[in-house]
C-alpha cells in the first residue's frame, strides 16, 4: 500500500467519529492493543523531545524501506504516534521525507491536543522525516 493510499485509509478509519471525545476513545482503545516496545527500546537516545508524556520511536530500514515502531507511557500519545507510524511504515525513505502528516489535523486530532502534545506530535513527524531524508541520502552516496 503507497502511503497515498494508507493516508486516505487512515483517514476512512477516523471520520465515522464526528465528535472529538469519541475520535480520542477510539485512538486509546487501539493503542490499548497495539505492541509497544520492550524495555530495551524505551531508552533516552530514542526519547521524542517536547511531549508531555515519553514518547519513544525506534527507526529501521529493511529491505529498502522504513520500519517504524514507538510506545509512549500515555495511552492517548501512544494511539495517536502509532497512527503517524502506520502511516510511514513500509515506505521507502525518500516517500518518508517527501510527506508529511497533515491528514491528523483533516480528520480533527491535532485541533484537540494541548499544546505541549501538538509540540510532541510535530516532533514525532519531523524525526521520522529526518530519518527518511538521511537514510535517503546515505542510500544515494553509496
């Protein structure tokens, strides 16, 4: 699945939720059964600066194409980055870098976080962007 695809199948998950609080039930219901990281992972090299809770990402590539995995010690953190992983999950590193994650604030999330998740969030992205553009160029100089 393109990442094109994965945002508009994202985004189909999500709409049916109209109001807010139900949207946000359904994000911490899916964290709930999602796999975290083991404790070897949640390590501070691998920290998500700014958020109010910890926030862990683990970045990979394999087979040509990224591999995101993250937990977080907030059930509502932890939903909303395993959607942002989903979304770049499996896409090569130049799709990772090129795109952005624009379809939270379509389907009504971003709007509804304080600022200190917002700031979290945004940093999440970037780093997984960041991952994406130096994989990219250190694939490229080879």
């Amino acid at each position: 699945m393109t990442l094109a695809e994965k945002r508009t199948a994202l985004i189909q998950e999500l709409a049916p939720f109209e109001d807010p609080h139900e949207r946000f039930q359904y994000i911490i219901d899916r964290a709930k059964g999602a796999e975290g990281l083991p404790p070897e992972l949640r390590i501070e090299q691998l920290l998500i600066e700014g958020c109010t809770s910890n926030l862990w990402l683990y970045p990979t590539v394999r087979d040509g194409v990224c591999r995101f995995r993250c937990d977080a010690d907030s059930l509502i953190t932890k939903g909303i980055a395993t959607l942002v992983c989903e979304l770049y999950d499996g896409a090569t590193p130049s799709e990772v870098a090129a795109t952005d994650a624009e379809f939270l604030a379509e389907v009504g999330i971003t709007q509804h976080l304080s600022p200190n998740r917002r700031t979290g969030l945004a940093n999440l992205v970037s780093k997984i962007r960041a991952f994406g553009r130096h994989t990219h160029d250190a694939s490229s100089s080879q």
